[in-house]
C-alpha cells in the first residue's frame, strides 16, 4: 500500500508545482508536476533549485 505524501512549501511555476515531502527513508525529496491538461509529467529531484528549473524550462509537447 503507497504512503501518501505530505508536500509543503508549494509554489506555482506556470503550469508546473513544485513541492516538497519526505520519502519512505525519511529524506527529503523535492517534486515537480506540471498540471497542464494532457501533460502529465512528474519528477522528483533531489535539491529544490533542480526541480525550480526544470519547472521554468519544461516545454509541454501536447499544445
């Protein structure tokens, strides 16, 4: 069974969401998903400056 996480400092980039949250070994992992419709992509990154950037620079292929 999958462990909710619980994202804090959310921020809006465009499209994209960064947050972040603690994985299952209790690090802390920094995610951007992008809320455009049809996009659908997430990562996770291991410092907040990586997963802002690839929120400013992702270009969503669907148009």
């Amino acid at each position: 069974m999958a462990r909710l996480h619980r994202f804090r400092d959310l921020v809006r980039i465009g499209p994209v969401q960064v947050g972040t949250a603690n994985d299952r070994r209790g690090r802390e992992k920094h995610t951007a998903a992008w809320t455009a419709p049809r996009c659908g992509f997430s990562a996770e990154y291991d410092t907040r400056s990586a997963a802002e950037l690839a929120a400013r620079t992702h270009r969503c292929p669907v148009r």
